[in-house]
C-alpha cells in the first residue's frame, strides 16, 4: 500500500486540509509560490501557508531540495485559485467564490497539489531540482500517469489568458495551476515538461561540480531553519 505521507519529507502537522476527495481521474498540480529558492525554505514557506490556511500538499525548494508535507495526499488541499505570491495571499473568506474554490481542490481521487518555492518568470526547471526524483517515485506510487494532457503551461505572464479545459483535465495526469479549468493563474510558466516528468534534476550535476553556494548566492542555504511543528 503507498503511503499517504511522503517518506522521508519534513511534516508540519496540524495543517487544515480542503475535505475529502471528490473522485475522478489522479492528477498533480504544480503551482509557484513566488519566493526565491536561494532565500526562502520549504519549510519557512509551509509555514506562511499553514497560517494563511492554504495548505497544498508538499512545498518543495527545487535549490535547497527542502520538502514540506503539511496534509494527507488523500485529502484535498487549498492552494488552488490563490495568487501565485506569498507576499498577496489571504485567507480563504465566506462565501460563493469559496464554495468554487474548495471543488477546484477537490476533484480527482487524488489531487496533488506541489507548491514550489520559485518565481512564474524563472522556470525552475533551469535550476538544480534537488529531491524531484522522490517527488516523483510517490507520485508514480499513486498511480498519477506522467503525462500533461494540456501540454507545457504557458509563459509568464501569458497563462493568466489561458482557459484551462475539462476534457483534458478530466484525463488526470501533470498540469500547471494555470491549466486548471476555472480559475486564474500565472505559473508555474515556461518550464520544461520532459525534464521534469522524467525526473531529470536539472542543473544538478553543475551544482554538485561547482558547489551548490554558487546557486544560494551567499554560501548558505538561507531561510532553511527547522519548523516549529515538524515530526
């Protein structure tokens, strides 16, 4: 049986999940969070969302290779309709566009939802993706098909005109949060599709040769303190 919790990845519990699944085809959402991977943690990150009361799934720094599981992959998450900026997110409010919102998180059996500390214009598929392989391997485990059915998201900032369609995201499978029918999105931008489902870990090999400080800038993984509610 696959494990409902990545192995291996950091926890922060008591985060508030979207409610059960509605049922449907798997799929995975990427979703940039606007924050810089050489500055920011994954775990610094989950915990702005875990307040904000827009968990996703797991929260992943592709430099650092930080990942963050805040709820069960078998409940749904929130971060789907939010702005792709921590620095602009608000709590979810009362009412119509909430009600919208919760069935965007909710469709699918599984509905995976990777909240990437990295910017919509800076695809970071061109940066080392540090951990992706063991992103990957549970996805798989899941039974998620590697393919995107709605083929590469678009570039920053053009996915905002994008309208993302039923019919292929009824196929399950790997979308960008701006292919997601129904709602407004940015990101994840022009990132390389073939790279990424195959597990290719970008720029890892540049990094390893170079040292990773030539990616964090300054030497230090900075931000990357330990979470407060973390087993």
């Amino acid at each position: 049986m696959s494990d409902a919790w990545l192995p291996g990845a950091k926890r922060l519990w008591d985060s508030t999940d979207g409610g059960p699944l509605n049922g449907g085809a798997p799929r995975v959402v990427w979703q940039t969070l606007g924050a810089d991977p050489r500055a920011m943690s994954a775990g610094s990150a989950a915990e702005s969302l875990d307040q904000l009361g827009r968990a996703p799934h797991l929260v992943w720094n592709p430099v650092q290779g930080e990942i963050v599981q805040l709820i069960s992959v078998l409940r749904a998450g929130r971060l789907l309709g939010t702005p792709e900026d921590l620095s602009q997110m608000a709590p979810p409010q009362p009412g119509a566009d909430t009600d919208r919102l919760a069935e965007a998180n909710a469709e699918g059996r599984l509905c995976v939802q990777i909240g990437v500390v990295a910017f919509p214009w800076d695809p970071f598929t061109s940066w080392p993706m540090t951990g992706l392989r063991r992103i990957l391997d549970w996805l798989d485990s899941w039974g998620i098909p590697r393919r995107w059915p709605a083929g590469a998201p678009a570039p920053f900032p053009h996915g905002l005109t994008t309208c993302g369609d039923r019919r292929t995201w009824a196929k399950g499978g790997y979308f960008g949060a701006s292919q997601v029918p129904g709602l407004t999105a940015a990101g994840p931008g022009a990132i390389d599709v073939e790279q990424l489902t195959a597990g290719a870990e970008g720029k890892a090999s540049a990094a390893s040769a170079g040292g990773i400080d030539a990616y964090l800038g300054n030497g230090h993984a900075a931000g990357s303190g330990a979470l407060s509610r973390v087993g």
